[in-house]
C-alpha cells in the first residue's frame, strides 16, 4: 500500500477489533496517525500495538459513542495530541437481539439505536465541527450494512439502525460537499468478525448465511478496510453522499448454488 495518508490524523471507532482494527492498521500503513476509540481498553490497547508494529503512530481514547461527552472528548483528545482531524471512519456497532418486531424489547431497540445510529450522528456532529473549523476538508466513512439497503426478518431494529446510517451520511455528504468534507458509507455482508461468529457461527446458521452469498464465502476484515482507506484517499476525491457494497453478491440475487 502507497502511503496515500501521509501526514494525515484519522479516528478509528470501533478499533478494538474485525473491521476497524484491519483499518486502524490500513490507516497506519498508509502513513496517517491513528486514534482508535472503543469501550474495550485492552483490546484497544491491542489494536494500538499492532499499528506501531506496522510502523505507525497514535493512541487509544477509550469511548462510548452512544455518550456526548465522550464523542467531543475523542475529538478533543485527537486534535491536543495531533493538532487536526483529517479522517474519520465510524464503524462502532452492534447487532442486539435478532427478534421478531412484535417480540422485541424497548429495552435492546434503545441500545441498538443509541450506538448504531446515535453513535454514528454524535461522531459526525464533533468530526464536521471540527474539521469546519480548521478548515482544508476531510473525509469521513460510516459503517453500515447491507442490512441499510434491506429488510432481513428478525433483525428489525439493527436494520433500521443502519438505514438511519445511510439517510446520515447522504444528508451529511450535502450540506459539507461545498467545504470539502466528504461523507461515504460501507456496506458490507458478513464478515469473518466476532459479531459475525456470534450471528452466525453455528453450523445451521453458518450453512444458512453462505447460502446468501453467491461468491461462497464471508468477507474479510480486511477486504473492508482496503475499500475504507481507498473511500478516504484522494483516490476517491470526487466520491460522496454514496455507499460502496461489499457483499459478496448477496444483493444481486439468489445464490443459484448454496451449500449443500
């Protein structure tokens, strides 16, 4: 990887582990200062020694994205150690409980939304304030899912989560475009990470997933983070408001061979 962030300052949400730690490394690879937040500080601090064994630099700032005060205290912490914020990916999320939307709880909607959603509009509001008032442009990545462009029964609330995340970040995209802040979303299928061990690390479950996907495999944390790095790098400087799919052709239709 060519150091496309060289000189860059990028937080990382969700860095603890999958999807946003390959990227915490991608990023560090890519020349950028890390800072990865999450409410896990060992794993956090885990995430951190593997960017500095890829040559990079930063720190964790353990955060609860579904907190105010914590969000502008993540922002806060970035730009007294670094002096800026370039990058932005907000991957911090979770799945709840998959229940029917007569059966599900007040309860895990809340928790559900209050990191998913909440989490994603909190960071945007202390990222877009923050690069706005130093000027020069940004870009920032939300996580979603493939679940933010369709229904999947029993995964109501994580489905309206993520089509929040979606309406988010067009939303933002336009009103930041004219500043140079440019806002993008991932969507990706599953992904070979602990909340896709946990969804679907069952054998029937397993079974079941794979047949989703015509390609015949889960994604990796990497693959995502490659798309994430990309979607932040001048390379994609004309790229906002949009979602970029990696689904292992799970939208394109039927897989015609699922598993036996």
């Amino acid at each position: 990887m060519t150091a496309e962030l060289q000189g860059k300052v990028a937080i990382v949400t969700g860095g603890t582990s999958g999807i946003g730690r390959d990227a915490a490394v991608l990023f560090a690879k890519a020349g950028a200062k890390v800072v990865v937040a999450g409410r896990r500080e060992f794993e956090g601090k885990e995430t951190m020694d593997m960017v500095r064994a890829a040559g990079g630099g930063g720190l964790f700032v353990k955060t609860d994205v579904s907190q105010a005060g914590e969000v502008q205290a993540l922002v806060r912490k970035t730009v007294e150690k670094f002096g800026c914020l370039d990058v932005a990916f907000n991957n911090a999320g979770i799945e709840g409980s998959f229940t029917p939307v007569a059966e599900q709880s007040e309860e895990d909607w809340d928790r559900v939304i209050d990191i998913n959603l909440k989490g994603v509009w909190l960071c945007l509001k202390y990222e877009i304030q923050q690069m706005l008032k130093q000027g020069g442009g940004g870009a920032i990545v939300n996580m979603a899912s493939v679940a933010g462009l369709r229904g999947f029964a029993g995964a109501g609330t994580y489905c309206a989560s993520k089509h929040g995340v979606m309406a988010l970040t067009k939303t933002a995209a336009l009103e930041n475009a004219r500043s140079g802040i440019r806002v993008n979303v991932v969507c990706p299928a599953v992904i070979e990470t602990p909340m896709g061990e946990r969804l679907f690390g069952a054998p029937e479950m397993k079974k079941f997933a794979l047949g989703l996907h015509p390609i015949g495999r889960f994604g990796t944390p990497k693959e995502v983070a490659e798309a994430v790095v990309w979607m932040c790098s001048d390379r994609a400087s004309f790229m906002t408001g949009q979602s970029l799919v990696l689904d292992g052709g799970l939208l394109a239709g039927p897989n015609p061979n699922p598993p036996q």
